[in-house]
C-alpha cells in the first residue's frame, strides 16, 4: 500500500510539472513575437485561474511562479475557502455583542477580524487597511427587525446565494463590528421605497442571482460593476440600497489602499507575467487595472469613510 501511495504521488507530481508553464527568458529580452508571448502568458494565468480557491490552485501558482518570478502563490493560499459556514466574520472565541443596537433605519453595519466563508471571497479582495479590518457589511431594515426575535432576517446584505438577509443574531456573533448611522435627514418614503426595491433581489431565488465579485469565476477582467443586478456580494447590497435612496457611499477613499488586496496581487502577478520582459509595461498596466477595479468595486472600509455616514458604535475584539 506504501508502494502504491508513492506511486500515485509520483505520477500526480509528474502530470503537475508536465502541464505547467516552461521558464520564460529574461527581464529586459523583448521577445520577438510580442503577442504570441503575451497569449502564452495569458493561457498560463488561465490554467491557474480555473482551479483557484482550491488547493490544486497552490500547486499550479506556483509552478506559475517558478516560470514568471511572480508571487501568485501567496494570493492562491489566502484564497482558500474558510471552513466555517457563516458569511460573516464570526468566531466562537468570543461572546455575543449583546450591546449591538439596532434602532437607526438604514444603519449601516460592518465587520471584520474573525474567519468565515466571505472570507475567502470579499475578505481575500478586501484591503483591510484600517482598525477592525472590515470587509463585511449589510444594512438595517428596522421594519423587519424583531427585538422578541433576534433571529429575524431584519439587514440586508449577501449571502451563499447573492443578495440576502442575516439577523441580529448574526451581527452579535461578529469579531469586530462598527455601526454607521446616516448624519443627515432621512426622508422616511424615500428610504422604505429604497429597502423594497432592493428585498425584490434579496428575496430571489439562487437560480436567478449569484454571490462574486467576478463573473463566472475568477478573471481579473469579469470584475462585477456595481450597478449589475445579478452579481452580488454584501457591501455592494448596502451601496446599492442606498444609491437607490439617492446617496453614493462609494468614496474610492485615498485611505483604501488597494495594495494590501488580494485582487492586486493577482492583478500585479498577471501584468508582471504578460510583460515580464518590461518592468514598466507591468506597472503602467496595473495601475490602469487598479483604477478602473476601484471605480467597479465598493469595500466596507470605502463605506465606512463616508461623509454622509457617522459612527455610533465600535467593538474591536481582534
């Protein structure tokens, strides 16, 4: 059985190094067919992409890695999926934010620091610059909220299927947790026509939305623009209940610094491989990605650093 093992293990390795990328030529050596390099580039980040969030993803990224000088596998591990089955950011080592409040209509509500599905998702793409390290975000439906039953869906945000609910007993198991209420005056019609509008999507079905930051499945060009209404993931439910209201919480903030995102180091491990021969064509093109990423892309700590927004509660555990 030994034996056997061994064998097994030396064939999968053997098919591993026989389907990975060959080494490229040098930094600097422009090859001669620019395109046709770029294409074989492009068809080398593919075969990594169409396993990521898997382990087989950390294999192939670094053999990625070994042909381009790139650091691919490092995003490839801090993709992989968490093992707890929420999609928030809770964890056991701590007890229920039982001072949580839930009295504002429209609050909006994030967190970050514990381990949970979204955390291979938005957690991975997230910069998490600031305290609290927040990725996660969903906002108060107060008309839903039941302080007899903590357990109701009262806040809107996403969930496994796309856009959804979670109630107060899920925000109070949250590591850390800010609530942001709006500092302005709310017209009341306006916001519950809003909040309507938006449980039409948190209310469909898995077969007519999906949860992802990219469409399909992973690929840097298929990044989902906020105003798609298929694609969902949690603070984009929070922007776009209240972009219907009429307020943009989408601040691209200098202080989000998209360097410390998962995406980035995808995106600068794909450009530095597409012009591996030019250190300034990978860099020129990776600061237009970022850009244009920025604009499609709402973060909770985007969120949080909203003019029309004013924290009333923070509780940073971890």
């Amino acid at each position: 059985m030994k034996v056997l093992r061994l064998a097994l293990a030396s064939a999968a390795l053997a098919l591993l190094i026989a389907c990975a990328p060959a080494s490229v030529s040098s930094l600097g050596s422009v090859p001669a067919d620019e395109e046709a390099t770029k294409a074989a580039a492009q068809a080398d980040f593919d075969w990594v992409m169409e396993v990521w969030g898997s382990q087989a993803a950390v294999s192939r990224a670094q053999a990625f890695d070994d042909k381009y000088d790139t650091a691919l596998v490092a995003e490839a591990k801090a993709a992989l999926p968490a093992t707890a089955g929420r999609f928030g950011s809770s964890s056991g080592d701590y007890p229920a934010l039982t001072d949580l409040p839930f009295s504002v209509d429209g609050a909006v509500y994030l967190s970050g620091g514990g381990e949970s599905l979204v955390s291979s998702v938005i957690g991975w793409v997230a910069p998490k610059n600031l305290p609290g390290g927040y990725f996660h975000g969903a906002e108060l439906d107060l008309d839903k909220f039941d302080p007899a039953n903590l357990s109701a869906p009262a806040l809107q945000t996403a969930i496994a299927k796309g856009a959804g609910f979670e109630s107060a007993n899920d925000w109070e198991a949250n590591v850390n947790v800010c609530v942001l209420n709006p500092n302005f005056q709310v017209d009341r019609a306006k916001l519950n026509a809003a909040q309507a509008a938006e449980d039409y999507y948190c209310n469909l079905p898995s077969s007519q939305q999906a949860y992802g930051f990219f469409k399909g499945y992973v690929n840097i060009f298929n990044v989902v623009p906020k105003d798609d209404t298929y694609w969902w993931y949690c603070t984009k439910v929070v922007w776009d209940m209240w972009n219907r209201y009429g307020i943009d919480l989408d601040t691209n903030d200098s202080r989000v610094d998209f360097t410390k995102s998962g995406l980035y180091g995808l995106a600068k491990a794909y450009y530095s491989a597409i012009y591996f021969w030019s250190s300034s064509k990978a860099s020129s093109a990776l600061a237009s990605y970022i850009s244009d990423a920025k604009s499609k892309i709402v973060m909770a700590e985007e969120i949080m650093l909203s003019p029309k927004l004013t924290k009333v509660y923070e509780a940073i555990r971890k």
